[in-house]
C-alpha cells in the first residue's frame, strides 16, 4: 500500500513539499467561486479529517464538484502547512480518484448532518463513519491494548477461558443455552425429559458468565493471569448499564489478598486512563466538547489521587450519618446501591474509593471469610461519576471452610470437584477481580450508554448484523 | 507483595547476596546425607524452578522433609550463585514457610512422573503444573501479546464483532443455537412451528462462526481493523485440528488488494515468531527437546526466508507434473488437500508459499472476482510442517457483481442489506484474512493437538470445567 495514514500528515510525520497519497472518504466538501474546491477526507486514523485543495485545472473536476459525504477517494499531491484556522497541513492536491459514489446522496443514512444516538445505532454498520462512535472506536481500543500492555508488563498471561461452559457451577438461571438439538423433535429420556446425552456436548451446555473459577485453576499453577474475552448474561435489563454480550477483564494473582488487588485495580486503572490521555488526546477533547464536559479532567483527577479505602462497616455508619436523604435506606447487612456508592465516591470522599470487607450473606460462596464470622474480603472499587467499576475479592483457599460454605448454601460439593481440588493440591492465598470493559469504556468517554460503546451491542430484543 | 518472581531471580535482575523471597510450588525435593534439603520451586513465571538450599537448622525441617511435589511454599533466603550443573542462581534459604500441602501425595494426579498428553488432557485443571503445559501456556501468552503489539503499532484498531449472531448470512448448518426459550414447553405459533419471537433476542440466534462480515463494516471507516476473539463451530470433526471453540484473528483492510494481504500475512506472521524466539527461549528449548526436535530451527527459517507465491492454476500444473504419489488427485477446479499443499510448501518451494486465485466455484460469495471470470482474489498461506495456517480473499467491493454472485448462488439479497449497503455508499477495494490462533501455537510449540495448546478444550462430547 503506498499511501499514508491521515494522522501521519497531521502529525507531521512526514516533511512539507513531499508528494503523498491519501485514501478515505468525504466529509464535507465547499467549492470556491475562485474554482477551487475543498475537500476535507478522513481515513479513521485520527479524530480529525485532511483538507485537500484541489484545483478546477485537473481533468475531473467536475467529478470532484460532485463529491458528496460518505465518497470514497485517493488524493494524490503536495503536501503544505495549512493557512486554514485549526489545521496544521493539507494537501495541495494533483490527483482525486474516485473509487466508490454514494447512491442517492440525499437518503445517504450518514448525511453531514447531526443525527440523534438512537439513530446511530440503528445504523450500527455504518455508524463507525460519524466523528463520535469512529472516536469512541480509538478510544476503545486504545483501553484495550493498554489493559494487555500493562498486564504484559507486569508477568501476567492472558488465559483464554471457556465461552461455552457445562458446568454447574456458575448458578444457570441468567445463562443462554447453547445447543445443536433439532428444536422441532427434541430427543427424549423415557422419563419425557430432554436428553441432553444427545446434544452436541452430550450435556447441557451454557455461555460463561464469568471466567474467574476457570482463572483460579491457571493462577494456580502460573501465579498470575488475567482473562480478557466475552461472557453473557440473559438478563431482562433494559438499562444503559447492561448489555447481553460484554468483555470483561479478570486478574486472578496467586499470593495475593485483598490489599494487594485493590493495589492492582487501582494500577491497572492509572495506567490505563494515563495512556488515553496521552495516545488519544484528540479523540478526549471532542469527548470533552460534545459529551461530557469533564471527560478530560475527571481522567487527570482520577490518575492523580490516591485511591480511598473504607470498610463497609464504616461506610454504612457514613451514610447512615450523612444528611443525604436516599431513596434506598441503609442498614448495616444489605447491599450498597448506586446512590450510596456514588455519594461515598463524589461528595464524602471526593476520590476514587474501595469498599472492603462486606457481610458474607450478600456475597458469593468463593469469597474468603474474615476473622469476625460476618464478612468476607471482598471489594468493589467505586468512582466519581459513574459508581462500582470493579468487583472483587480475596478467594476461600482453606477447603474446610469452603465445604462449609458450600454446604450452608446447599450447593453440591460434586459438582466443584475441580474447583475444591485446587484447594486439596498446594492450595494458595489468591485474589481477583472483573472489570466490565464496556462499562469502561463509557466512563472515559462519557458516552451514557454502552450500546455506543461497542460495535454491535446484543440486548433483550435485539441481535441485528 | 513483597516476593519476587523466579524468573527475575534467574535472570539476574536481582543482586548476589540480596535477601529474596519467592513464593511458588514444589516440582520435587531432594535430601542430602549431610542434612541439606534442595527444593525445586515454580512459580510460572518462567520454564526453570529455582533451587532453595535448606539446611537443617531450620526450625521446621521436619516439614520441609515431608514436602512433596504440588506443595506450595514460601521460600526465603539469601541469593546466590550456583555452583551446581544448569542453574545460575540459587537461594540458600534460612525460612520456608508451607502455604499447602497435597493432600495424600500418592494420589496427587500431577506426581512428579511423567504423564501421558491424554492423561493430562482429562487433568485440565491441574495440567498448566506440569512443564509442558506450562510452556505452552507462556508461549500462547507470548504470541497473543505479539499479535495484538503489531496491529497496534502498524494503526489498526481491535474491534470486537458480535459473538451472538442473528444474522442469516453465516451458513447457519454448523452453528450453534443461543437461546433461552424452557425446551420443555417451547412456544409454538399457530401452524405449530418454534415461536422464536418469544425467544431471548425476538428470533433465532447462534454462535458466530467468523467475525469478517462485521469486520468489513468497521473496515469501511477505520480503514485498518484486526479481531482476536472466540468462534464456534458445531462440526463433528474428531481430528487434531478442530475445536468447536477456538479464537480467531481476523484483520480486514481498506484500500488492500491481495498483494497487500498477503504481505500483511507474512510480516505478521514473522512479527510474532521473532517474538516467541526471542522472548521464550527457554520454554522453546522445551519443546525442540521434548516435543518436535525442529520447533526453533524451523522458526529460525521461516522469519529469514522469503515467503513463495503461485496462482492455484500453476500450483495445480505443479502437482499434476510431479512424481509424488498423492491420495487425492489433483485437478483444475478442485479444492487443494493438505497432502498437496504440504508438498507445495515442503518439497517444491522448501518455504512458505502463497496460493493465489482460487477458482470461484470452490469459494465464498464475498471473494473479489478476477477478470477472468474463473477465479476469485483468494489467497491461502501455507507453511512448511503445519499446512494452510492462512485463509484470505480481496472482497468483492462492486454492487452488481456481488448482487449477480448472490443470485447466482441462490442468496437472499435481503438477508445482506447492510453488507450491501457498504458497496453501496462510498465502496473501497478491502481484503483481509483469518487466522485460527490455536493451530498457530501448535504450530510453533509443535504440540500435536490443537485441544493441548487451549486451557479448556470443547470438542463434540466434552465441555467439562
């Protein structure tokens, strides 16, 4: 490919007079009376599109006086320091090659003009073209490839855990099944019962909803991994927080307790934030501009503070003394809602904070107990702004205390032979947590709702493309 | 966590003398007469354990006495060099501390003998413990990392497509089916066939079998993407090749003709193995000892040399031409078979080689077709040892072609409107290519199964953990 990416030129990469190619598509185009048209092209590389100046001596002009948003073309010429306000060059250009027309320009779905979100995602395949989702698009990426480069750093391995999952141990009541049986003529056991021996998988079979007790066994033998892939939820939640299908991001660190991961989500969060301010600074300032005004600033306060740590016990005793009035009352023993979590993050603490050590009957079997028989070491990380961002914990190592807990919660201990095998073999102090990248992804560019913030998103009612 | 991993201690990042602490599993332990214990401790962070030094002096020798292999076990003590064989430091240990211990070590399925890859397969759980797997999993991390560093560093964006698919345009018959319709009591319409709409997403829904579809959409305004994620495949395929779930790594660009792909191809290809050679030697050294005695050589080879390129319609002329006896014969038009493409690859051009221009009636509707009117822009990368590792195609980016194409294949234009739709407004030529990520680690571990290079293998019959 000889042509250059748009935000080589931009960033002037490239030297002042050298011939370049550049190939993109249209976003807007202005003619002059003098005859000169300009055409400001984009290519995906950068938040902000090239102008290229192209002169009515070239043999097509009349093709390029016909350019309409959306065109794609290969411009070929000089490339200059722009005079044009808020550009830093532009292409005197020699050369515009047409390479595909929009057919009826005026019902082009991704006219120039401003169209509402809901729009765009009814359009999800061709919605990368706008200036908003191509920059949510950067920046998604950008948290991507730093969450892989921080863990790479750090000795981590990326562990692909199963997507599809027969075990039963990951409570199946908001699972999707996955199944190749002809619906029409359901194999049968005498008994009239489905006969799953039949399936594909000679049982039932699920999508995972978590990789964290897959996670376990790797950080069992390798000390520290992370998971990075799709789990799902069939939850009936129409809300600008959940999505069927979304990635998630679990560390699981042999060796480590719950100081030690709120430590590694609080890093890991740094880092990554820090990499998007500094690699997609363009793509933040349009977020800042046109969606959430402190979408830059609240980024640089968060890498800057100090996380805040407050034991549930305590932070119930904050709310419970605040003036704040709540819709949800507090108590020590139920679960924290978003009201209560975001007025600790925003308006006691002013800081990001971790909320350690909750009551044992609110959590899951796998967390560990503490000393005082009523907590267990579990943690979420709490943010100004957009409330819990991750979940986490110290997990049960000891296997008599883990049977208990099994048992008091009438779960079978056959069905978590592996897992209780982990704690029979060389059992270890360990801890992780989940991060929802989608949720991620949201907070950074202030975007209130993760159905923009990946490509295709997968609700109740709605799997299209 | 105030421990250091082994493999900076071996490494030699740490200095002599300095006192360390290490935290890993017992590979094995060996007493000496004069009242000395060596311990050999992994901890994943690298293939070789470190040697602990333990003399008797401690306060819980006796412990240290009854450890076996699997134990987990702080270590710590001063750093030293080794004057034994193979090791360059060791730690002349003055605390072990006993995290866990394995309970009834006669029946601790990862005992230090050797296991059968069978064996382990049915331990997944347990097997990362063992060197092989170990190594395996260090070098897919490895590979993973490289894969995702070389998009990022050449300007491509990771877009994650839609692992759930309600799309028609898949080819439904190996899909699996996502639903969560009760199988007891499916909802009927009127003429009693499945209501679907009454299912989780309002129709049918499966597993998707390639991202490239949704992958030319963002194509077609990012210009350079790449996805790494899962997909499914419902076949009952009992070979060493297939997994029902496997990842994929699928790039797709814009402005690219075959040429360009097939470029991308090799610079990524060689990209991730210089990667694995020079950042996983000793898990390398594992394999050419252990596992396939050419795992380093034949690395070594395919990033020097040039990759080869030939038509189909040469390579055909080639095979027919030669005095190789071949199972299946070969003939203009039909598709090649791994014994001939091995041929190709291993005995005609001794390198990997590049088969383009496939004929159109063995090739998917989407491929670009030539100006002959016969074959199709497709390319697929063959290596020497392993076979095809790559399939790719320039798409067809014209309107009327793809459209006759369709119809001439008996489609549902209908059913590719937004596929269309990007031949429609602003079309590009783009091209891209899938590369199924675990027959790329068996390939450069020289593990012979692809479901001994993935934590947890689903094949028909078998989605345990």
């Amino acid at each position: 490919m000889s042509h250059l990416a748009i935000s080589e030129l931009l960033k002037g990469k490239v030297a002042v007079d050298s011939q370049v190619t550049i190939k993109g598509w249209i976003r807007t185009r202005r003619d002059s009376k003098a005859g000169i048209s300009f055409l400001a092209v984009h290519d995906g590389s950068c938040f902000d599109p090239i102008q290229a100046v192209v002169p009515n001596s070239l043999n097509n002009y009349d093709e390029v006086t016909r350019l309409t948003a959306g065109c794609s073309v290969s411009v070929t010429g000089v490339l200059v320091q722009s005079a044009g306000q808020g550009q830093s060059y532009e292409i005197q250009a020699n050369s515009v090659q047409v390479l595909g027309w929009v057919e009826n320009p005026d019902s082009y779905p991704m006219s120039a003009k401003r169209h509402s979100i809901e729009y765009l995602r009814e359009h999800a395949h061709l919605r990368p073209r706008t200036n908003m989702i191509g920059a949510v698009t950067r920046v998604r990426n950008c948290l991507a490839q730093a969450i892989h480069r921080f863990y790479h750093e750090q000795g981590y391995y990326w562990i692909s855990t199963p997507i599809i999952t027969a075990s039963d141990c990951e409570g199946a009541g908001e699972m999707f099944r996955v199944s190749t049986l002809d619906m029409q003529n359901l194999p049968r056991t005498d008994k009239g019962e489905i006969d799953y021996s039949e399936d594909f998988f000679g049982k039932e079979a699920f999508l995972t909803v978590s990789g964290q007790l897959n996670g376990e066994t790797y950080a069992s033998a390798m000390s520290k991994i992370y998971t990075f892939g799709p789990t799902f939820r069939a939850e009936n939640s129409n809300t600008s927080r959940h999505l069927a299908e979304f990635w998630m991001v679990e560390p699981e660190v042999a060796f480590a307790d719950l100081e030690d991961i709120a430590k590694l989500a609080e890093n890991m969060l740094k880092y990554v934030f820090k990499a998007v301010l500094e690699e997609r600074r363009d793509d933040m300032e349009f977020f800042a501009q046109r969606v959430e005004k402190t979408a830059i600033t609240r980024l640089e306060e968060f890498v800057e503070k100090d996380f805040a740590q407050v034991d549930y016990t305590d932070a119930v005793e904050i709310l419970k003394s605040c003036d704040k009035k709540f819709e949800y009352a507090v108590e020590w023993g139920v679960d924290l809602q978003s009201e209560h979590e975001r007025y600790l993050a925003e308006e006691h603490f002013k800081a990001p904070v971790v909320i350690k050590n909750y009551p044992r009957d609110i959590k899951a079997f796998y967390m560990r107990q503490n000393e005082d028989g009523k907590t267990v070491a579990a943690m979420d990380v709490v943010a100004p702004g957009i409330g819990e961002i991750i979940g986490g914990s110290q997990r049960e190592e000891r296997l008599d205390v883990l049977d208990a807990r099994l048992d008091e919660m009438g779960l079978n201990k056959e069905d978590y032979s592996w897992y209780r095998d982990l704690r029979k073999y060389g059992s270890v102090p360990h801890s992780g947590f989940g991060l929802g990248f989608e949720r991620l992804v949201a907070y950074v560019t202030g975007m209130g709702n993760v159905r923009d913030v990946i490509a295709f998103p997968r609700t109740k009612g709605s799997a299209t493309y």
